[in-house]
C-alpha cells in the first residue's frame, strides 16, 4: 500500500513537472519570437528614434539645430543665390555655416524675440481691423 502511494504521488510529481515544463515552452517559444521581432533591422531603427525623440532635451536640440540649419540655408540663398562662381560658392557656404551655428547656439533667444514680434503684428492687425471697419459703415 505504502508503495503504491509512493508511486502516485511521483506520478503526480511526474505530471507536475511536465505541465510545468510545457508552460515554460510556450513562454520560452514567445519570448523567442519577442526577441527576433526586436533585432530586425527596421524595429531596431524604429526604437532607436523613438528613444532619440522621445527626450525633452533631444527634442529641443532638434528643433534649434534644424532652426539654425534652415535659417542657414535661407541666408545663403538669398545673398548669393545659385551661382556658379567657386569663390561665390565657398562664401555662401561659409556664410551659412556660421548662420547655422549662430542661430542654433542662440535659438530660444531668436524664439522669444520671434514670439514677441508676431504678437505685436497681430496685435496691430486687430486694433486696425475695427477701424476699417467703422470707416466702411
């Protein structure tokens, strides 16, 4: 009897460890999939943006740098156009260059000061509108 007993309850044990060690699979078999979804090439370079981006500081140094790089380009542009002369063109390059770098060093300064001058235009631009209006009527 004590036998018997003995056998059953390592038969219980037996079947124990195997539920366990199918569970297991199942996890081990889904964490595997996991894992090569996250080392494809395209999600490695999905996360690595996300993660660049997703930083406040990242995201302000972004936007200042391209803010300086258009600001750049838009002066080099307009004073030397497209112009085939080599000399010209190193100036313009130069020029814009150092436009990039002083814009982008100085941005939330150039930001309030942008700010406040479209705040005083618009602002201007409604306290003109009710008089063209009353001189109308």
């Amino acid at each position: 009897m004590e036998n018997k007993s003995h056998i059953a309850a390592l038969d219980e044990k037996i079947y124990s460890l195997q539920k366990r060690q199918a569970e297991e699979l199942i996890l081990l078999k889904e964490q595997f999939r996991n894992v090569h979804e996250s080392i494809k090439p395209i999600n490695l370079i999905k996360n690595a943006f996300h993660e660049m981006t997703s930083s406040p500081e990242v995201k302000g140094s972004l936007i200042d740098n391209a803010i300086g790089l258009t600001t750049g380009f838009l002066s080099k542009k307009l004073l030397f156009g497209s112009s085939i002369n080599p000399v010209r063109n190193i100036l313009g390059n130069l020029l814009q260059h150092a436009v990039s770098n002083v814009v982008a060093n100085h941005a939330d300064g150039i930001k309030s000061k942008g700010a406040n001058l479209l705040l005083k235009l618009f602002n201007r631009k409604k306290e003109t509108s009710p008089a063209l209006s009353t001189d109308e009527a």
